[in-house]
C-alpha cells in the first residue's frame, strides 16, 4: 500500500509544478526573469492544459480577486491598468533604446577623434589641403597647435567614457 501511495505522489508531483504560477518581469537591462513571485511590473504567466499554449495577463493588485467578473468597474479598472503597464513598459524600452544608441553614437565620436589625434602626432608633418587641391604644410608651431586642437577634441568627445 504505501508503495502505491509513493508511486502515486511522485506521478503527481511534476504535475503539480508544473501547474504553479509564474511571474514573468523585465528587468532595467532588457533581460527577462521568470519567478514564482510577483515583483511590480511582472505579468502572470497561465498555463490553460499541460500542452496548451501559454497566455500573460499582467499582475493586478488586490483587487484582482474583484476583477474576475468581465462586466464589473475592477475588471474594466484592471484592463486599464494592463494596459498602462504595457504603455510604460514599451516607453521604458524606447528609452533604453535611446539611450544605447547614445552611448554607441559617442564611443564612435570618441573613437574617430582618437584616430585623428594619434595620426596626427605620429605625422612627422602635417599638411592642409589648399582651395585648389595642393597641399600646405604646417610649421611646427601650427603643427603643434593642430596636435593640441585635436587632443582637446578627442578629451571632449571622450569625456565621461
């Protein structure tokens, strides 16, 4: 008999697991995080069969246990709330977005006034091309002063990297 019973219970178990409510979030970063937890922003994850496929509703608060009747205020006050969850978590990500195409705009910035200043202090001289075409070699005084320009550049467009 209890070996019946242990059969039994360990049948159930996976299933039972499988059944437990998961909570998926999006972190800062943009890295998904699944969890048996609710954290603000996290949508609950329900699973309708064993093989069906799965739905998200969002993570109400607890007036959610109110918002099972379709016709009532909650359930409408709930779908709002998705819906204003959903609306900040797409202008979240817009701004991550910015933001790293910000930073890769100003890592190239950097990059490029880092070339010109190397190429110009590895020139053993240092020329400017004329209206006409032809090339104007710089003295030394005005070689040193483009090498300066050009480092107060590259410390500008590097700043803060």
């Amino acid at each position: 008999m209890r070996r019946a019973a242990a059969i039994a219970i360990l049948t159930w178990l996976p299933l039972s697991a499988a059944l437990a409510d998961v909570f998926r979030s999006v972190d800062a970063q943009g890295h998904v995080q699944y969890s048996d937890t609710p954290t603000p922003g996290s949508q609950l994850v329900r699973i309708t069969g064993l093989h069906a496929p799965i739905r998200s509703a969002p993570v109400t608060t607890a007036s959610s246990n109110r918002a099972s009747n379709p016709g009532s205020k909650a359930a409408a006050s709930a779908a709002q709330t998705g819906d204003q969850i959903h609306q900040q978590l797409e202008q979240e990500a817009a701004a991550r977005a910015v933001q790293n195409d910000v930073a890769r705009t100003r890592a190239d910035q950097c990059k490029k006034a880092q070339d010109i200043y190397n190429d110009s202090v590895q020139a053993r001289r240092i020329y400017k091309t004329g209206p006409d075409g032809s090339q104007e070699f710089l003295t030394d005084d005005e070689a040193v002063k483009m090498r300066l320009a050009n480092k107060l550049e590259m410390e500008t467009a590097c700043k803060g990297q």
